[in-house]
C-alpha cells in the first residue's frame, strides 16, 4: 500500500512529503498500464462509474482490484446526489456522450455503506443510518431513470452495497430486497454466478452482464485476502488526514487516508465541515497524529493554455472556501491546516502544485 500504514501516525511534515512521492508513484504506475487499460477495455467495454461517499475507505477499484482509470467516481458526503444540481447533470450526461460515441454502453454503481460489526463505523454523512442511506441510493438510481430513461438498454444504475469491515460488495437487484452478498457467496462459479445476475437485471445487456463479472471476480479475490491479512479492526474505522475538495484524485489509490468532497452539490459547506469533524475526531481518539492535517484542492485539466489556467482558479476558489469554512467553524482545527493546491494532468494524473 505504499507506506500509507506508516503515514497514520507520522509527522504532518512526512505526510506531505508522502503525498509528493505518492503521486509520482501513481502516475509512473498509470502511464505504464496504457496497456492493461487499453487490453481490459477491449474485453470489457463497458464504461464504469461510481457514485460514493467522501469516505476514504470506500474505494472500489481497489475493492474490486480494477485498474486504474476505469472507474470513474462521483464522491460526496454520504454519496448524496441530486441530479438536478447542474454541474453533475452536465458532468454525468458528458460521460455517457462519450460512452455513446465509443459504442459502449453504460454502468452506474450507486452505493451505500456500512460495517456489519458496528453501527457507528457506518456513514457518518448519514448519521450511520443504514437504512436512511440505502433509501437515499433508491431514490438517485430512480432519478438516473427518470432522466435517461427505464430499461433503454444503454444506462444501467444499479445499487451495490459496501460493506466496510469486509470489504465485501452487495449487489441488489430490481427488486430491491433481492441480493447477491459477495460475502456469502465467494464460492460460485463464474456460470452460477452470471445466472445470479441475469436474474437480479432481467432486462440487463449480455455484455454488462459479462462486464460486471471481473468486479465480482476481483472483489472476492479482495475479500479472501482481507480475511487471511486478519486485518486489526482499527483499519476499518475513520483514519483520514487529508481532506480533499475537487476532482481528479484517482491518483490517491489508497483506502482510508482522505475523506475527498466532489463539487457535485448546491452547498459544499455542510460536507466541509463534516469531514473537518471527523479529522478532529480523528486526532481526539489517537487513530492519527495531531499536529495536523492536509487540505487538499485539486482540479483536472487537458490541455495547456485556457483549460489549465481555469483549473488554477477552481483550485483557488475551493481553497478559499474551504479555508474560510474551516476557520469560521473550527478555528483550533483551523491552526493546524496545511493547504496544498494542485492541478492535474488528465492525461498522466501527475500534479502541480500551485504557489499562491
């Protein structure tokens, strides 16, 4: 995992410098599976997104051992989403254009968590209601049909459920009660286990079907290895030092270390100040060090010129937000903030930093 167990309890001035070697880590590592991307797209076509919590231990590529740039994820506070907010409508409908000009079609994971041992490492951004955020996950894929249309063939939203203390994936079905728990049946075989998802989407494509498989496949394989680490249950609770606001951090492939807040809402205070609740929680209960913690804004670009130069200014206006929020609402915290700003080349997901 690249040192990150190492990172919780290190000094601020070692984490940023982490941080650093992390990312060109990540991007050495992107650049140079062009090829597994490519070979993997070729035999699953299928576009991928995810929507998910800010939560840094929700982090389905790893769970589903996917490679890098493959899943494309939508992060908020408790995975609330509201298609209605223009940004992400805009941002969404973009993606399934693309998807459309590729021929490909379209899977929406719509998720929700919890931990199976204790209510209170559950979503935070719901109050660890279980049921509050799987009615939440209802009503979003509902909406995502509303727009795009029920059974067209093209976009498919589907419910899974995350599981944080196994690691483990729900899928659920039309029928929403219906499910197939990872967990619980990590010994079919592949046939068993396609005929398990033809009857959970009846009306699903051949093609997502078999698309949906290598998540299954490579979520068990994660499972099995989770519970032969024997893994301390202190790894499954909130360890966050970073609090990220923006887009473009696939490159922070690790589980646990970032609570990361897209702006994908009509307010991005509430989760600000949530996340810096749980870093100070964090720092309270000794999960990890208290000398302080790494605001991180980030923003993607493409190309040189204009494009780059907006992404600067994003960046800059999510600093100042987030900075004037943290300090109006927790100003001990506040003292002990190091603000990092960083744009993102898309195309080798290596960042800048930017000097204010």
């Amino acid at each position: 995992m690249h040192r990150a167990k190492e990172m919780v309890k290190a000094s601020l001035e070692q984490k940023i410098k982490w941080l650093f070697e992390l990312n060109k880590f990540h991007s050495e590592k992107y650049n140079n599976e062009r090829l597994v991307r490519r070979f993997y797209r070729a035999q699953h076509p299928t576009e991928i997104s995810a929507f998910k919590c800010m939560d840094g231990r929700i982090h389905i590529p790893l769970m589903t051992r996917t490679p890098l740039g493959i899943i494309r994820p939508y992060r908020s506070l408790g995975g609330r989403f509201d298609l209605g907010w223009p940004y992400l409508a805009e941002d969404l409908n973009g993606w399934i254009d693309y998807s459309i000009s590729r021929g490909r079609k379209s899977l929406i994971l719509v998720t929700y968590h919890f931990s199976c041992g204790d209510v209170h490492r559950g979503c935070a951004g719901f109050n660890y209601d279980k049921v509050a955020a799987f009615q939440h996950a209802i009503s979003l894929r509902a909406q995502v049909e509303r727009i795009y249309g029920k059974n067209n063939s093209i976009v498919f939203p589907i419910i899974v459920g995350v599981e944080t203390d196994n690691d483990s994936l729900i899928f659920h079905g039309e029928d929403h009660n219906q499910i197939l728990d990872l967990v619980k049946e990590k010994n079919k075989t592949e046939q068993e286990f396609l005929i398990a998802l033809r009857d959970l989407y009846p009306n699903m494509s051949d093609q997502v079907l078999d698309d949906i498989l290598p998540l299954i496949k490579g979520n068990i394989e994660h499972i099995k290895e989770i519970a032969a680490e024997n893994r301390p249950i202190v790894e499954t609770q909130h360890q966050e030092w970073i609090l990220g606001l923006g887009n473009g951090f696939d490159w922070l492939h690790i589980p646990n270390i970032s609570l990361i807040i897209g702006p994908y809402g009509d307010s991005l205070e509430e989760p600000i100040k949530k996340a810096a609740g749980i870093i100070q929680s964090n720092m309270e209960a000794g999960r990890i060090s208290d000398d302080g913690f790494v605001l991180l804004t980030s923003a993607t670009f493409k190309e040189l010129g204009s494009e780059r130069n907006k992404a600067i200014e994003r960046v800059r206006f999510l600093k100042d937000f987030a900075k004037k929020t943290i300090e109006a609402y927790n100003p001990e915290l506040a003292k002990k903030m190091h603000i990092l700003s960083v744009v993102i080349n898309f195309h080798t997901r290596e960042f800048e930093e930017i000097a204010w």
